[in-house]
C-alpha cells in the first residue's frame, strides 16, 4: 500500500488516504461504507499494529473496482501533506552513513576521512517536518550554505527496544523518502541539531509505501535533482550500517515507539 495524509480542499482537515491508481481512497470514509471503524490519521492507523494493517487491506481487496460513493478523489485534485505530519518525538538521523558520502565530506566538510566505527546519530525536532512540496525556509542573516541531503526514512510500526538486528525488520512499518536539509555552516561544536533541525529542513514524502510491498530496502535508488539537475544519484545497498543495524543500534538505549521516523543517511552528491 502506498498511504498517504492527504487535504481535499484548502481549508480541509488533513485525512488518512491510501493511493490507488490516480484516484486516493479515504480510509475512514471505506471504513464508514463497510460498517468498520477506521483512523483518519497515519499514526492512529501505525498504532493498530499489524492486524489494523491487514485490515485495511482485506478491505481494499474487497472494495476495489467497486469504491463506494464519496470514498475517492482523484489524486490530481488533492494536496499531498507529510505523511506524518507531525511526529510525536525527534526524527533520528544517521550521518555519515554512505562510504562515499564520507570521503566527500572529509574533502569539503572538514569530517574525518576515517569509516565510523558505530553509526553517527543526530536528531531532527518534528517542527522541522513539511510536505513534499512546501517551500524551505532560508534564512539568509542564518545561513549562507542550505545544502540538501535525500534520504531513505524507515518508519517504525512496534515498539522496539533492545531488538536484536535479526528481528530488526519486523519492526518497520514502511519507507519513505526524507530530504534533510542542513544550513551547513550553523554547526556548533561539532553538533548538527541546530543547523539540521530547522523550521521546515525534513521535507518529507510523498506517501509511505508499507514493509510488505518493498522487498529489499538494501536495493533501492535514490536519487536528488535541485531545478531540473541531478545532483544525488545512489543505490540504498551502498549503505554502510544497515536498517537493521540501526534499529538494533538505537534501540539498545532508546526505546522506539510506533511512529517513529529514521532517516538513514544520505549518498555522495552534497
């Protein structure tokens, strides 16, 4: 399923739809035809777990080809929001996490040129998250240096603590894409949260695609174009620490909860 937190008009609420086709079907609104009780939020539907999942597609199944009245839009008449729009804690990021990118920032970004010996995380606070398609605040009395990052966001589904990285997988929810956007010459001492964790610097979306459907999250390109050129272009295999190293990582020492975003690092290209 390709799901997605969708507005109808401008001064509509934002609603939980799953895209079908070119069409978005409103996921309580099926709900409400069905006689079942459906969420009309993407966390709301993560915490169900698992069996809320399988619900909604045993209902999709059901309904396909045959939507009830007032249950789909189509997708070019609608605004494509986050698809959490507002998460309840920090986005953990993982920097440095591409064997090219480390090379590259070494260069430019005066890192260490050396591997990490254990995944570099920093997190970006929930008021920096935006629509694929909202603007980016640069401030220029800020910054003189907006760079972008694109990154493969991993979407916790459980609560996860000290998971083992054999049973990470199962942990995840779905995939996404994340730019994270970094006002490079606002780190302060070596900490990233201020110059990553800008109003509006986690442009996030379109639409989360749910674990069932992605296969490999390992073999998976990425790619970052900035006005019509091509600046990113990678494959997720590249990857230095895995999703599944990150989650056993992070979760030895900090508990997970549903909802919870990833970003796993970005490629060359910055």
């Amino acid at each position: 399923m390709r799901l997605v937190t969708y507005r109808a008009t401008v001064e509509a609420p934002a609603r939980l739809g799953v895209i079908e086709g070119e069409s978005v079907v409103d996921v309580e609104a099926l709900g409400i035809a069905f006689g079942e009780d459906f969420p009309a939020s993407m966390l709301e539907l993560i915490d169900l777990g698992p069996d809320g999942l399988a619900a909604l597609k045993r209902l999709l199944d059901e309904a396909r080809g045959a939507w009830p009245v007032r249950t789909t839009v189509p997708l070019a008449n609608v605004r494509l929001l986050a698809p959490i729009p507002r998460p309840r804690k920090n986005i953990f990021g993982i920097g440095l996490n591409y064997v090219e990118h480390v090379e590259e920032s070494s260069r430019t970004l005066d890192t260490s040129k050396d591997l990490p010996k254990e995944p570099v995380i920093f997190s970006k606070p929930p008021m920096a998250v935006v629509g694929p398609d909202d603007p980016i605040e640069h401030n220029a009395s800020i910054t003189q240096q907006l760079d972008w990052e694109v990154e493969l966001a991993a979407i916790i589904g459980r609560r996860a603590t000290k998971v083992s990285e054999e049973d990470a997988l199962s942990y995840v929810f779905g995939y996404s894409v994340m730019i994270d956007v970094i006002a490079r010459d606002n780190r302060r001492a070596g900490q990233w949260i201020y110059s990553k964790g800008q109003d509006s610097f986690a442009p996030f979306g379109p639409c989360i695609v749910t674990a069932d459907e992605v296969g490999d999250p390992h073999d998976l390109d990425l790619w970052l174009t900035v006005n019509g050129e091509r600046k990113q272009g990678s494959n997720t295999k590249h990857m230095l620490f895995k999703i599944p190293t990150l989650i056993s990582d992070i979760s030895a020492a900090i508990t997970l909860d549903p909802g919870d975003i990833i970003a796993t690092g970005t490629p060359e290209g910055v």
